[in-house]
C-alpha cells in the first residue's frame, strides 16, 4: 500500500498514479504494484489484476499474494491466481 502522507503535504492521487504509470512503463516493478494498489482502491477490480500480474510475473511476491487474497475474495480467477504463481 501507499504510506501515509508527510503532514503539510497534499496527497494528490491522480498525479501519483501518472508518476507510477511512467515509471512502470519503463520497468519499476514496485510503480506496478502501486498502480494494482490504486485501482483496487478504486474499486476497478479488474485493471488491478492485470498490474498485479504483470508485477507478479516481474517477481514481485507481494502482487502473488494480493492475487491470492483477491481470488479467495471473489475478484481475480483461477486462472489469473494460477498465472500469477
């Protein structure tokens, strides 16, 4: 998850999620992650699986494992659960 922010400083999501989005493109695993974190947020199941996956096939365990809740919760599949290990 994203940590909390610095007091006197504006929490501004939609810049975050441009940041992340860039620096994902070029291969940081963690802005990937983060981006899986942000849709999830939002609610868009979906587009958080395929960051998560991405940054799970990257090696990134946490994104494995978040996939693994979001099945047991009815959000990601089988299959993605299964491509993901």
């Amino acid at each position: 998850s994203i940590s909390p922010p610095c007091e006197g400083v504006e929490k501004n999501m939609t810049t975050a999620a441009e940041f992340f989005n860039k620096s994902a493109m070029r291969g940081y695993v963690k802005s990937r992650y983060l981006l899986g974190s942000l849709e999830g947020q939002r609610g868009n199941y979906i587009r958080a699986v395929r960051h998560y996956l991405i940054s799970a096939k990257m090696g990134d365990e946490t994104s494995v494992e978040v996939i693994k809740k979001m099945f047991i919760d009815g959000d990601a599949t089988k299959e993605q659960y299964a491509e993901a290990l």
